[in-house]
C-alpha cells in the first residue's frame, strides 16, 4: 500500500514538471498582424558576406577546411570592401522587385558585421571600419525596403560555444554555454535595439543551443520588439523544429504547398551563399519561376546573393535582378499580398489568388489543346489575360479549361486573371495532375475486376487519371482481366502507353492484347507479353470509339497506373 502512495506521488511531481517543461518549451509568437505584414511582402533580398569572401570559399564550412583556422581568423585584417555602397545595394534588391532584406550580421564563423560592444572580431576592427549595418539599414529606410538580421547560433569561432571548425565537427574545451548565451543574448539585443526595428530576425544552425536557452532568449527578443517574425531556427527542438518561431524555413528548394505555417524559402542566385568568381548563375526563367512557385504554394522567397570584397554585388547578378525584377513588377498584383492556391503548384505552373481573383501561372503547356485544371468549387464568371494577349476560360462540371493562343504565350509564365464569385482563398485547394493528353484522360471506363470492390480507391478511374500516385487493381489471384475505355466519340489511335504498377510484385502481365471496336465487332491492333513500367508502342491508326485492353496472362492480380491512348 506504501509502496502505491509513494508511486502516485512520483507521478504527480513527473506531471507536474512535464507541465512546466511543456510551457518553457514554447515562446510567444509574433502578433497575427506581424506575420500577415511579412507574408505580404512575399519577396526579399538574402545578403551572405564577410571577411571569407576574399577566398571565395563558402562562409558556413570553408574555416578549417579550404583555409585554415589561423589564416581564416586573421582575413578581416585584409577586409577593405572601400566599394562598399549600402544605397546600391538596397537599389539592386528594389530593382527585382524585393521588399525586404535579411544580411548576415554574423554567420557561423564568427565574424560581425557591426561593430559590437561584446566582441572585437568585428568590422570595426577592420581597414574598412564602416558600420555595413548602420548605413544598410538607413538605405533600406530611405528606399521603403524592410530590414531584417540573420544571426547564426552557432558560432565556430567564440571560444565559448561547444563545436568548432570543420563544420562544427570537433568540440572547445573551452566550452561554456552559459557564457555564450549571454553573448548571444548581448549581441541580439545591439541588433533590436541599434538598427531596428527590424522586420525578421533569422537564426540558424542553433546544434546544442536547446529551448531551455531558446525559450528565454526569444521572450527577451520579445519584449525588445513585440511584432518582430522569427523563424524556426531560434534554438534547437529534435523532432519539432517546425513547431518553432513564427515560420519554416525550407533550403535551396521550394516548399510544399502549405496555408497553415507561414513558411520562407532561402535560396542562392548562384550556387554559393558566399561570392565564389565563376560560380553558375540561375536563368532568368529559373529565378521567377522559383518565385512564382513559391508564392503559389504560399510562401515567400528570400534570394540570396554574395557580393564580392570590394563591396559590389556582382554586375551580372545586378543585371539579372534587374530583369527579374521587370517581369515581377509588371505581375506585381498576381504577386505581392496575394496568397497560394487554389489550384496547387506542379509542373503546369502555379496559381495565387487576392479578393474574388485568381491568378494562373501556366509555365507548361500541353502539346495540343487547352491547359486542363480540376473543378473548383466557385463560379468564373470572367477571365482575362495579364499582359499582352487573350485568354479564354471554359468552366465545366469536370474543371477549368485554359487557353491562351501561343504567340500570347510568356515562356516565363502566361498569367491568366480568373475572377470568381465571392473570396478566392476560400476555395478549398485543388491538386493540379500533370496531363498527358492522352485520349482516355477522365473518360467513362470499366473493368472486369477491382481489388475488393473498392471502386473508389482502386477502380479503373484510377488507370486514366494521369495521376502517377493512384492506379486500377485487381483481386489476388486474378490471372485474366480487361479495361475497356469509351471515348465518348471517335477518335483516331496510333499509339498506347500503359504503366504496370510494378511496385506490388514485379510484372505480373505475361500476355495481352489491344482491341478497338469498329464496325460492331473488337478488332485486334496489338498483341503482346511484358507490359512493366511506361510500355509504350505506336501502330497503324485506328479509328475507334471503344477500346480495351485485355489481359490474357497474368502471374497475380494485374495493377496498372495509367493506361493512355494517342493519336500518334
Ligand atoms: O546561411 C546559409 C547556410 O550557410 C546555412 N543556412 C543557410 C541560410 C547552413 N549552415 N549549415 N547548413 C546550412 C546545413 C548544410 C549542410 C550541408 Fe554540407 C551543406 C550539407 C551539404 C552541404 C557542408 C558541406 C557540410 C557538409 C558538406
């Protein structure tokens, strides 16, 4: 009996402390208003620079590994950018249409970029002297650019935090996380209160920096500057990082469809995020596509650029914001303060929607006919083109259907304007499939058999939806079976493409045979064994409005993907 109450009681405190844990883990989020503000401005500018620039080597890893740490340490001694023009830079990044800026002010090897009371590793240190972060923060002002700050947590050059250089993969024994949580502390708080208020504050790579210290820091930060946004680097949270600071941070890829967590992508111009000479610069294409696809699945993009160690960005980089910026301004209202959806990101482009409008960004075309998206649950009752050219919108119980003559076409992104009844974002999000054009695409389609009768889920719908995720199953043991397609009308056939769902047990198909039905009577145009993955054959065309595929062979069930007909 003892023995219970002195367990009840070890629970109780376990509670107790878990209840505790649970609220420290967690800080205050930015006001709704706050993250709506930022949202809007869906395009900022990432500055990556330093000292390191003047070896052209990365900024995060290159310490210790293409430089030794001695040499590394001692480049702010040489750091002169006397090209240095905050004004310039801040006109380059309105230029591509940019509304905000986040620079390193300090990045993981150590080096600030301000000179800060707590540290002498800094700019102030250097020939340059300047305070990069003083003169870019008013620049951004004058111009109607937000500020923001990246702050690396980690830091490989303080002797106080654990990990060092290479990358973080050896350990200080002069390490002392207290010690540096209040020089990180002293340091973010030089930066709110010196050169802001700023818009975001970007930390990263935090490794052993746990909420325990996080949680903290971020209510100080808080209370320095109620509506700054943090993003979710703030501190480290194993398994839950997503859960952290005010938005997600995908790296070097667009993020995935999301209205729920506001999230950024961060990608770089070229491949660096440090200036590296000769590095390969993205197209034009790339760098508003990229944007477009962001926005259209809800996001913001923070593009990163190096400038060089005299202080310029690079001209061809200049030059290529520029164009960016030309066809991002002139799609400005598709752009900016819109938000993604309804019809999802994939490769047929995007689509961002504001008000009772809905904007299409078609980037790839089928070969031939209209750009086919699903139904959306809201009358179009107009639709126009931005930009030079028409557009002519047919809806239908079955979807939307687009089209824009192809001398109208942009290669970037052909931006078709629909206006719906009532709000657009409160559409509920469609998946976009990327269509074929084959001739059987959502058409009436039967089977001698389904997987358990589960019409819904495994159906012969699934084999004609040009959806790669879905596909027609058949019952264990199944050895014959056929899928028959009605066109609807005639149509003229010289070619079939069909996918066996090879996944579930290798290719079960050991004969087959194409038929069409003309004349009254089924007509044989193919005869085969192996189907497999993506089988595809042409033919004499035939003209036929039913057509099926019988599988005379089979080792088990048969499953298929797709199965496409053209006409050739
Ligand atoms: O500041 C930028 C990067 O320097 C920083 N985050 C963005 C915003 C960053 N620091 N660490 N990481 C990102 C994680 C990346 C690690 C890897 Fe690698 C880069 C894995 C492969 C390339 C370096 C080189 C480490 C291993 C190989």
């Amino acid at each position: 009996m003892e023995r219970i109450v002195a367990t009840c009681l070890v629970l109780t405190i376990l509670a107790t402390s878990t209840v505790t844990a649970a609220a420290e883990a967690t800080a205050p989020g930015a006001p709704p208003e706050a993250i709506q503000h930022w949202r809007s401005l869906r395009f900022g500018m990432f500055i990556h620079w330093g000292p390191v620039s003047l070896t052209g080597h990365e900024i995060g890893w290159s310490r210790g590994r293409q430089t030794p740490i001695k040499e590394y340490d001692r480049l702010y001694k040489r750091f002169n950018p006397t090209k240095f023009d905050a004004d310039a830079w801040v006109r380059t990044a309105k230029a591509a249409g940019m509304k905000y800026l986040v620079i390193t002010t300090k990045h993981h090897d150590g080096f600030c970029l301000w000179p800060s009371e707590q540290t002498d590793y800094d700019i102030g240190e250097t020939p340059f002297g300047r305070d990069v972060l003083k003169e870019l923060s008013a620049a951004c002002r004058a111009h109607g650019l937000e500020f923001g700050t990246y702050y690396s947590v980690c830091d490989w050059h303080h002797p106080a935090f654990p990990r060092g250089s290479p990358g973080g993969r050896t350990t200080k024994p002069t390490a002392d996380l207290d010690a540096y949580d209040t020089y990180l502390r002293a340091q973010v708080k030089e930066l709110v209160t010196n050169y802001g208020p700023l818009l975001v504050l970007w930390f990263d790579v935090p490794q052993v920096y746990t909420a325990d210290y996080g949680v903290p820091m971020v209510k100080a930060l808080r209370k320095l500057q109620p509506n700054i946004v943090i993003n979710n680097r703030a501190y480290a949270a194993r398994g839950r990082q997503r859960t952290v600071g005010d938005f997600t941070t995908p790296e070097q890829r667009v993020g995935g469809f999301d209205r729920d967590r506001p999230w950024e992508t961060c990608m770089t111009i070229c491949r660096q995020w440090a200036w590296k000479p000769d590095d390969r610069m993205k197209s034009l294409q790339q760098c508003v596509q990229i944007l477009l696809h962001t926005v259209g699945g809800d996001g913001n993009l923070l593009l990163n650029v190096g400038p060089m160690p005299d202080g310029r960005i690079e001209p061809r980089q200049v030059h290529r914001l520029a164009e960016m910026g030309r066809w991002v301004k002139a799609h400005g209202e598709a752009i900016y303060g819109t938000r993604g959806g309804p019809f999802m990101p994939g490769k047929w482009g995007a689509s961002t929607c504001k008000g009772s409008r809905i904007y299409l960004f078609v980037m790839d075309w089928p070969d031939e006919g209209p750009l086919k998206l699903p139904a959306i649950g809201a009358k179009i009752p107009h639709a126009t083109s931005l930009g030079a050219g028409q557009a002519s919108v047919e809806q239908s119980p079955d979807g939307v259907s687009v089209t824009v003559p192809e001398p109208h076409r942009d290669p970037i992104a052909t931006v078709v304007e629909l206006t719906v009844e009532g709000k657009a974002f409160a559409i509920e999000p469609v998946k976009v499939i990327h269509q074929s054009n084959s001739l059987a695409y959502g058409k009436k389609v039967t089977a001698s058999n389904v997987f358990q009768k589960m019409v819904a889920r495994h159906g012969p719908a699934m084999a004609v939806d040009d959806d790669p995720a879905t596909r027609w199953a058949t019952d264990a043991g199944t050895h014959e079976a056929w899928l028959e397609v009605d066109l609807s009308k005639p149509a003229s056939i010289g070619r079939v493409m069909v996918d066996e769902a090879t996944r579930f047990g290798g290719r079960r198909v050991r004969k087959f045979r194409l038929e069409a039905r003309t004349d009254g009577a089924w007509q044989t145009v193919l005869e085969g064994t192996k189907i497999g993955r993506k089988f595809t054959k042409t033919f004499k065309p035939v003209t036929a409005r039913r057509v099926r595929l019988s599988i005379l062979e089979a080792t088990d069930g048969p499953t298929l993907w797709e199965f496409q007909l053209f006409g050739k």
